[in-house]
C-alpha cells in the first residue's frame, strides 16, 4: 500500500529551520550575555583590587610624608639647639678671651719689650710697644708665632728707632714697634682638628685595623 503524504511538507521544513535558527540565535545571545557579564564581573574585581592597592598606597605614602616631616622638624630643632649651644659656648670663651690675651702677651714677651697699647678688632689684635734691641722684637714675633695658645700669624707693622730719656734724664736708643696678631680661639682650634682628623682618621683606624 502507497502512503502519500498530501501535507505541504516544505513549508513545515522551512518552519522548523526558523525555529531552529531563533533558538540557535537566542542561545548565542544568551551565551554571549554571559560571557560578558562574566567578563564584566571579573573587571570590576580587578579595578576594585586596583583601586584597593592604589588607596593602600596612598595611605602609607601619606604615612611616609608625615614621618618625613616629623624627621625634618626634629632636624630643625636639633640643629637650632646646636646654634644656641655654640653661642652659648663663643659667648662663654669670648668673654674670657681679654683675660687670656692679655695672659698670653705676658707669657709670650722676652724681656726688654714693653707695651704701651693693645686693641682688639674683631679677631685682630694690634700691639704697640716699645723694645731694647730689634732682637726682642725678633723674639717676641717667634714666641706669638710658634708657641702661642691664643696668639697665630704675627706680622710687624712697624719698627723705627727713637732716643728716650730716662728718669736720670740719659738718653737711651730704642725702638717704637707695632705689631699685628691675629687671635685663635679655642673652639676655632677644636673644629679644625676634627676636620683634620676626620678624613685621615679613617684611613689610619683601618691600618691599625690590619695591624
């Protein structure tokens, strides 16, 4: 027996290609919406995880800048204590500084010399005295020169010959001198030998070191 199929067959084939190609389409958006949500999703994580180490970061630069700040007004006041110590101290020996020039002429100056005038400028001292002999004035120069604590770099400004007359009313030949000094002052002496020593220092630490 012959069966026919008398039912418009192409129109049910082309109607379940339609259906079929809206279900494929409807499970790629679907799939696609996924995708992207997912996508999205794993974004937002890591611009969260981002923004998370950028404001930890913020907050300990923060941190750091304070600390900073706290170090360079703690060096500040240090260093403003240091000044106040340092004049406290130039005040303390500049104040004393007349008594000990005035200790060292006498210890420095050879006998036969005698001083009429002494004036301090500043960190200059002018000596105006009268000598028996051009070798006292040659002896006194040494002495400031060479063994001097407060006294450095003597200089002779002047030096003339000139007749003097004496308590018996003899007549002597001596000599008028002036001579500039120039003053060291301890703490002067202290930071140069620590500048001196300093860079040598080290080197000599070490040799003893391998020694």
């Amino acid at each position: 027996m012959i069966l026919i199929n008398l039912l418009p067959h192409r129109e049910e084939r082309r109607k379940r290609r339609k259906v079929a190609f809206f279900v494929g389409l409807g499970v790629a958006a679907a799939a696609g919406l996924v995708v992207v949500g997912a996508w999205y999703a794993i974004v937002g994580e890591l611009t969260k995880a981002q923004q998370d180490r950028n404001q930890f970061l913020k907050n300990e630069i923060a941190k750091l800048e304070s600390q900073i700040k706290d170090i360079a007004d703690l060096k500040s006041e240090i260093a403003s204590l240091t000044a106040r110590q340092k004049a406290v101290e130039d005040l303390q020996v500049n104040r004393n500084l007349p008594v000990h020039l005035l200790n060292e002429l006498v210890r420095q100056t050879p006998e036969g010399v005698y001083f009429s005038n002494v004036k301090q400028t500043g960190d200059v001292l002018l000596v105006h005295g009268i000598a028996q002999t051009q070798e006292r004035i040659s002896e006194f120069l040494r002495n400031t020169g060479n063994n001097s604590e407060w006294l450095y770099k003597p200089e002779l400004v002047e030096s003339k010959a000139t007749l003097m007359t004496a308590a018996n009313k003899e007549q002597k030949r001596l000599f008028d001198f002036s001579v500039r000094l120039s003053v060291k002052r301890p703490q002067d002496a202290v930071a140069a030998a620590q500048a001196a020593s300093g860079p040598a220092g080290k080197p000599r630490a070490a040799a003893a070191k391998k020694a």
